[in-house]
C-alpha cells in the first residue's frame, strides 16, 4: 500500500486476532488488506456485507454474560453485575 495512506488503530480481542491472522496467512492476506475488503464490500452494499440477526433469548444472555465478564476484566473491578437487573427487579 502507499505510504501516504494514514494508519489506524483499532481493538482487537488478543484470540480473534491469534484466530483471523492464521486464517488470513493461509490466504496470503494481511489484516490491513482484509480489513480494507471488509470497508470495501461495506461500501458497495451500503451496509454491512453479511444479514445480522438478533439472537434467541437464551443466546443473547449468555453472550452478554461473558461480554460483561470480558469488562468487568478489562476495568479490574468487579463492581459491575454481571447480570442487569429484570425490569421492576433485582439482579439475578
């Protein structure tokens, strides 16, 4: 790529890059061109490039499960719940 284009920094969860980069080496890719593919098809689609879904219910609790568990890691703190409170209620 041309050195007049600008880096970017972005957060990547230490094993989706350990996971992405070995797929991507096995496609001879770097993750700067692969993200560049994915802003590109975002472009041509006017959207995201793949159909989103909201999950089941019980999927959708365990996954906020464990994006909170990630937080409450990152801040060192375990002050936050790890689940919120029902509507009207208490945390579970």
């Amino acid at each position: 790529m041309p050195s007049n284009i600008p880096a970017t920094t972005i957060r990547i969860e230490p094993e989706v890059k350990k996971e992405a980069t070995a797929i991507l080496d096995e496609l001879g890719l770097s993750m700067s061109s692969a993200v560049n593919m994915f802003l590109r098809a975002m472009i041509r689609e006017g959207g995201l490039p793949f159909e989103m879904k909201v999950a089941p219910k019980e999927l959708a609790a365990s996954v906020n499960i464990a994006d909170r568990e990630r937080e409450r890691e990152r801040v060192g703190t375990s002050r936050l719940p790890l689940r919120l409170p029902k509507e009207g209620g208490r945390n579970a």
